[in-house]
C-alpha cells in the first residue's frame, strides 16, 4: 500500500465539537478549524509518514526503526478498530507535521458498560512550542472524549506538567499510576 489521505477517523468529528464547551483561553484565540496561519488540525493519514510525523514523535520519546510496511499495518489496525483518534497539527507550508497527541477510548465494563478516554503522546515540534498547539490539542481531545460519551479521560505525565495540565480541569487522583516495562 501506498501512503495516502485517507484519514484514522473521520474529520468531522472535530469539526463539529462544541467549541464553547472549552475551558481553556487562548491568546491569540484559536480553534480546531482555526489552528493558526498556514496550520490544519486533522486526524492522522498515511501519507504523514513522509511529512516528519516520527521525528515529532522522537521529541517526546524513543520511536525505533518503523517501516512503512509497520506504519500502514499498524494504522490500519487502528483504524478497523475506531478507537484511536490520533490528531495531528501540520503545517501547509512547509508541509510537515508539527505537533500531535493520541486519544484512546477503552470500552469498559464498569460504569453501565462506559467507555474511558486517554489521553497520550501530546508533543509539539521544539520550532512551534509557544503557538499553543499543546493546548489546542489537548481541548480538542478533551472535547472529543465528551462528545464520544466517555464517562472520564485520564493521562499521565510528569511531574512537572501537572500546572499545565490543571488548566483543563485535570487533577491528580488517589489512584498510583504503576508499570512494568518490557523494553525501552
């Protein structure tokens, strides 16, 4: 297969959040549909491959040798499933994805049979930090989560992001986050 536009979810999904349903201020003010000059917000396509999509990645964390062969199986894989909402920010000009982050909706059993919405991945490129991207995405998929009738969202980060991460309405719970990591 060929990397293509073909989009992970369908883009209207983000089009039509409720925008005024957003807790956090934006100066300049910005939007889904209004991301800045020469920037998009749109779900994640193959064709992001070759437009830097990894190398965004690789300033938040180790990303290894992905093929483009594991890139479409595993896009596809995400996409037959419809819960993964990864949402990148590109920008037109220089045709580059410049920031993204990943909502993951788990169905539940708990809850009325509900579904959980996490957040993962938020990362904005080191030449757009201080554009709000970081923000922007992180009330779209605040939003999205709601308008997918998730009963909660989670995430988790360091220690010092949490003020960052308050401005949303997020806050430290009772429960331990705990791992068991199987490689780096």
């Amino acid at each position: 297969m060929i990397p293509n536009e073909t989009p992970l979810f369908d883009p209207r999904l983000l089009a039509e959040l409720d925008w005024s349903q957003n807790t956090a201020s934006f100066r300049p003010a910005i939007s889904p549909l209004h991301p800045g000059d020469s920037l998009i917000l749109r779900p994640l396509c193959t064709a992001d491959l070759n437009r830097g999509f990894f190398k965004v990645l690789g300033q938040l964390t180790k990303v290894g040798n992905v093929t483009p062969e594991q890139f479409i199986k595993k896009f596809d894989h995400m996409k037959k499933t419809g819960d993964y909402y990864v949402t990148v920010v590109e920008d037109v000009n220089l045709g580059q994805i410049v920031a993204t982050a990943t909502l993951i909706v788990e169905h539940k059993f708990i809850h009325g049979c509900s579904k959980r919405g996490r957040i993962e991945e938020v990362v904005v490129s080191d030449e757009c930090r201080g554009k709000q991207l970081g923000k922007l995405l992180l009330s779209t998929l605040t939003l999205l989560s709601k308008k997918l009738d998730c009963y909660k969202i989670t995430l988790e980060c360091k220690a010092g992001n949490v003020a960052f991460y308050e401005k949303f309405g997020y806050a430290a719970s009772d429960e331990t986050y705990m791992q068991s990591r199987f490689s780096d």
